[in-house]
C-alpha cells in the first residue's frame, strides 16, 4: 500500500512538472500539487501507525531507555506531520 501510494504521487508530481513545462494554468497546478501532499500524507501516517504498532509497542515491552527514545521519536514525528 505504501509503494502504491508513493508511486502515485510520483505520479502526481511528473504531472506537476510536466503542467510547468506546458505553462498550465497555476489553480490546476496547485490542485495537483495538493493532490501530491494528500497522497504523502496518507504515506506519512501509515508508516507512522506502523512505527507505532511495532517499534513503540516492542520498545514498550522491553521499558526503560528503549522506550523512551522510541516514545520521544514518536512525539517528534507526529509534531513535524501537524506542522506540514
């Protein structure tokens, strides 16, 4: 799912780029570029619902340090995805 999702927004973006190079009109430009930020969204919190799932969780289990850190990288991420 991930690979798809990527793919599709490399997709989008040679759109993007393609729509430059042809001097498109600049609102269906910024569509697809919100279509582009839509699809690596989407990326971003599967693999975030993933490190959670998996890394936080085991990290969790083992305690102390390792959790901590794990806890910590999962605050950072989720910070950086509300800013964007």
């Amino acid at each position: 799912q991930i690979t798809r999702l990527l793919k599709t927004a490399r997709g989008q973006i040679d759109g993007v780029l393609r729509m430059v190079d042809d001097d498109k009109y600049c609102i269906d430009i910024l569509t697809q570029i919100s279509a582009s930020n839509s699809a690596l969204k989407s990326v971003a919190l599967l693999l975030l619902d993933d490190h959670l799932n998996h890394c936080v969780r085991q990290a969790s289990i083992q305690g102390g340090e390792v959790a901590d850190e794990k806890l910590a990288e999962a605050s950072a991420a989720i910070a950086r995805l509300v800013k964007s």
